[in-house]
C-alpha cells in the first residue's frame, strides 16, 4: 500500500537537548511507515537479552511476554517519588528543573510540598489503582506512570480519558496547548507529550495483569463510565495514533534509564516501539475510508455477482477504484472493470455488480449489470480491488490466490473445499476492511475464516450488507451505579473452553449481559431480558452471535440494567 504523509518533528518544545526538523512529502509501501517514524528517535539502550523471551511473539502471548519482563520490579513508595521525579524529569538544559507535564514548563525540580509540582498518575488512580498516600507501594507509585506536574493543570484533567477534543485550557492567562473538553470527559495532551502519555498509559496495561494483590489494568477503544472506578483506560485508538506521530525521543529514553536505575524495570514500548503495534495494532480506527467485498456469488449458469462495502464513516468516491480480473494463472487480464462515472458510495452501503444474464432475483439489486470480465469467473479465477492514484495501484482486497502453484478448480474457504466453485461466500459482520493475503481471508475452518459459506444460488444476502457497529457505551451521561446489584469476577479465568458469569439482582429489571472485545464491539449477547430478583450464572462457551468459537484473547463481559446499572469485568480466553 502506498502512502503520502508529512512527518514534522519539534523536540525543542519539549526542552530536549536537541532539535530534530524533518519535513518531507514521501510515497513509501505502509508496512515501512513505522520503520520511518522510528528512525528518527534514538533507541534506549536495554540490557542484553532483556527482551529475548519476547522474541516473535505477537497479541496477548507478546503482552504477557512482557509483563513477565517488568514485573517484580524495585518498589518505591509514593512518598519516595517526591524526591526522586526531580531526576526522572529533569530538564535537560536545566540540572536544577524539572519539565512537567502537559504544559512542558521548567521550573524548580526541589520537592515544596507540591505548591510547585505535585505528582500526576497518567493512568488515574481512580481507574482501577485505588488511593494512594506516601507509604503506598505497587501500581500507585510506579515512577513509569507518575510525572511532575503542575497542581492546578493536574486538577483539571482529574482523570479524564485521552482523546482528540477541541476546548482549550489556559494557564495563568497562557495556552499551554493542552485542551481539555466538557462535553465528554476526555483529556488531550499537547501534540509533544502526547506519544509519551500513550507508552505510559500501554506500560501500565501490560505490567499490571492481576497477579496477587495487584490491579488487572486493560486499555480499550470506548469510553467506560465516566464514574467509573473500573481498571479500565481510553481510548485506545487515539492512543496508538499518538504513539505513532509523537516518536520516542531523547528525553523519554533517558527518563526510561533513570527509571530503571530505581525499580530496575523498563517501559518496553520506549525500548521497543514495535511492541504496539504487535500487541494492539489491528484494534485501532482508521481516518481512511475503508471498502472491500462483502459477497461473492458463483453460482449455477451466469449466477455471478460481487458486492462490495463502504465500511468507514466516510463516503468513498470510487472513480479512482477498479477491480482487476485474473484467470486460471494468467498475468492479470488487461481490461478492467471501472465503476461509473461519479459513483460515490456512502458509509454502510454496497455495490453491486453482477452478470447480465443472471437470475432476475440478483438482476433487481444489482447496481451494475454485465457481460464484461469482471463477473465472467469459474472459481478458480482472482478478483481484486484495487486503487489507482497517480500510476500507483494499491491492493485493497483480494479473493482467490494470484499465481496458485496448486491451482485446482477452486479454493477452499472456512474449511469447505473449492467453496470459491458453486458457493455464496458472505463476509463476516466483524469484518472491517480487507486483506490482500487470500490465504488468511479464507482460512481454514468457520473460526478462523472471514467468510461465512453458504450453498450454491444462495442471494438472500445480496443488496446489503452487515457490519458489527464499533459500541460507546457508558459515557458520561450514565448515572452513578446503584447498590442494588452485584457482578462477580467469572470462573475460572483465564478460561478454556468455558467460563461462568454470576451476577446478583436485588429487584426485578430488565438485564443486558455482554461480551465485548477491547474495541467496544460486541462479540455476543448472553442475556437481553427481564428477571426476577436473585441469584444467576450464566456459561459462556467462548462463541459470538454466530456460534462460531472467538479466537484466543481479552475479551469484557458487561452486566447492565434499565435503570442505570453498569459494571465490566475482564477475561482471558486460551486455546
């Protein structure tokens, strides 16, 4: 995939030692995006081998790779970081300062009580860590989430979500550049500490995961109750594109050492920047209009139609979109298939295009109707979607296997042999965008792929298409929860294949019981109904709404009720 991007990095507001401008306007493939944006930051410098039991691992085994890392560590207490902060954020240009926190001012680094600086958990206490005093030790006074900071700027982001919002915050009559927002009960940063909050806030979920006494500290893609006290942050896509435009720098690298010359562990996301992307990568929201097939129908006679989704928020104009027709290994035919003239799909809807002599039943909701290549496949053959821009063809999605060395009549799809011949292949609705590696798209049973099969002139699917809604519930509206009703930590957890919800209900209500995964969508719904006052457990065996088992992973099951009640827990399903 090709992108154009412009990168401008300013560390002199940051009070870092030195100035780095790069300004440059750059096509380059965008799995080499984050070799750019990197590139720039000098690396810590971690002992040998500290990472190596991390090596080639990915997801939630990579999460808990690193948490065995930097757990253990030399605990300091609170009281402790009076008089240590002074070294973690010390200023650079100044040995007597310390730079704060979202205002980026320097002043006196000597400890007065916190009339000058006072102490700011990143990740709020009030999200899952609990009080704190100066004889606390653990997750309150872990120096990687604590920054000076300026006392009455800490009051007023109190313990705010980070997100992007547009109300401004001024200080002593100066705006710092940290904004702050009323409407919904989000914090963001100025652009230059907004990469060093994100890597705080990702340390904090991978060192604290629940063992002994600790808190189970997750970051998730919505906005949890705003009274929350859940061990829960957000937001988690603003967070991961902070971490890419705001790159690891000097400063950061040497507040990582300091640190580590205290508690003897490392933020990994400072050392090793590509860590995030390997653990949360393929959780976060895109800016860009995001459409690939949705259906493809090879059926009996000329039943062959493809559709094709718009699955952003953002209608897509499709005059610089085509697809590309291959057959039984050939090179990629010459003529390709172009959408009409000023065709614009809208956000959630298809397009249809199917082959002219087909049955009228896919005929009337057709958007197109052909003879040409495009709808002219025998499963065997590759369709591809593609945009061109400026000579530049970038793969959008892709079915079928280009240049198959086993190329036999048809490929086999969620398990289904030659599903590609004589089949209604559906894209499944937690699909979000495409994949160019048909291998992975078409898996190897109805868990792993991204396609639901379905029998040979199969149209009941065709003219839309369904797409699992990314959920934000629990915003600041929703009132204190009530005393009346309890949600238990389920058992067992981690849990393989089963695991059990208790929840009590001290009145009749009407009861929503879900499971999420940690972008807010829902992956099943075990209770929708109203109960009795008492006690019930309900099994969930690891399935979405489709039945089909969920892949390995964290996942947030949630009990709410009519009347306002809402409280989340976490779990961990292994395969």
């Amino acid at each position: 995939m090709i992108v154009n991007f412009t990168v401008e990095i300013n560390d002199y507001t940051k009070g870092h030692m030195f100035t780095k401008n790069l300004k440059s306007r750059i096509s380059i493939p965008i799995f080499m995006l984050f070799l750019i944006l990197f590139s720039v930051a000098i690396n810590a410098q971690a002992p040998a081998g500290y990472y190596d039991s991390a090596a080639g691992k990915i997801g939630i085994e990579l999460k808990a790779a690193l948490h065995n890392i930097i757990k253990g560590h030399t605990e300091k207490s609170y009281g402790d970081a009076r008089y240590i902060l002074d070294k973690t954020d010390q200023d650079l240009d100044n040995n007597n300062n310390v730079r704060v926190i979202y205002s980026n001012h320097s002043v006196s680094g000597t400890w007065d009580s916190g009339v000058t600086w006072n102490r700011e958990h990143v990740w709020a206490k009030s999200r899952g860590i609990g009080d704190v005093d100066n004889y606390t030790k653990g997750a309150g006074s872990d120096l990687h989430n604590l920054r000076a900071c300026i006392s009455s700027i800490n009051t007023a982001r109190n313990n705010r979500w980070f997100a992007e919002c547009d109300e401004p915050y001024q200080y002593n009559g100066e705006n710092t550049g940290s904004y702050t927002s009323s409407s919904q009960w989000v914090w963001k940063p100025r652009d230059e500490d907004k990469g060093d909050v994100a890597r705080m806030i990702f340390y904090m979920a991978a060192r604290y995961e629940g063992d002994s006494d600790e808190p189970d500290l997750e970051v998730v893609n919505y906005f949890p109750d705003k009274y929350s006290n859940e061990p829960f942050h957000a937001k988690l896509s603003a967070l991961y594109q902070w971490h890419l435009y705001d790159p690891v720098d000097d400063w950061e690298c040497n507040r990582n050492e300091v640190i580590y010359s205290y508690q003897h562990n490392r933020n990994p996301f400072i050392d090793r920047p590509e860590f995030v992307a390997r653990i949360w990568g393929d959780t976060t929201e895109s800016d860009t209009p995001v459409i690939f097939f949705s259906e493809y129908i090879e059926g009996s006679d000329d039943n062959k139609a493809l559709e094709i989704v718009n699955a952003s928020d953002k209608s897509v104009d499709l005059s610089d979109h085509a697809i590309l027709s291959n057959y039984n290994n050939s090179p990629w035919y010459t003529t390709r298939y172009v959408f009409p003239d000023e065709t614009v799909l809208s956000p959630g809807d298809v397009w249809v295009i199917v082959h002219s002599g087909a049955d009228s039943t896919i005929r009337n909701v057709a958007d197109d109707s052909t003879g040409a290549s495009v709808v002219n496949f025998n499963g065997d053959d590759v369709r591809a979607l593609v945009k061109i821009m400026e000579g530049d063809t970038t793969f959008l999605d892709v079915i079928g296997l280009y240049n198959d060395p086993d190329l036999s009549y048809g490929w086999d799809v969620a398990g289904i042999s030659k599903a590609t011949q004589k089949h209604t292949l559906v894209r499944k609705p937690n699909v979000r965008q495409g994949n160019t590696n048909w291998t992975s798209s078409a898996g190897t049973n109805t868990d792993d792929s991204e396609w639901i099969v379905y029998d040979s002139d199969t149209f009941d699917y065709l003219g839309s298409h369904t797409i699992t809604p990314s959920s934000l519930f629990g915003l600041c509206s929703a009132p204190d929860r009530l005393d009346s009703y309890r949600l238990y930590p389920c058992y067992p957890n981690p849990f393989n294949p089963t695991t059990t919800i208790q929840y009590d209900l001290f009145k009749e209500t009407t009861v929503t019981l879900s499971i999420y995964d940690l972008r807010g969508i829902v992956v099943n719904t075990l209770v929708k109904e109203r109960q009795e006052p008492g006690t019930y457990r309900v099994l969930w065996s690891g399935t979405n709404t489709n039945n089909s088992v969920v892949a390995a992973g964290v996942y947030l099951y949630q009990l709410q009720t009519i009347d306002g009640f809402m409280k989340t827990g976490k779990m961990i399903l292994l395969k």
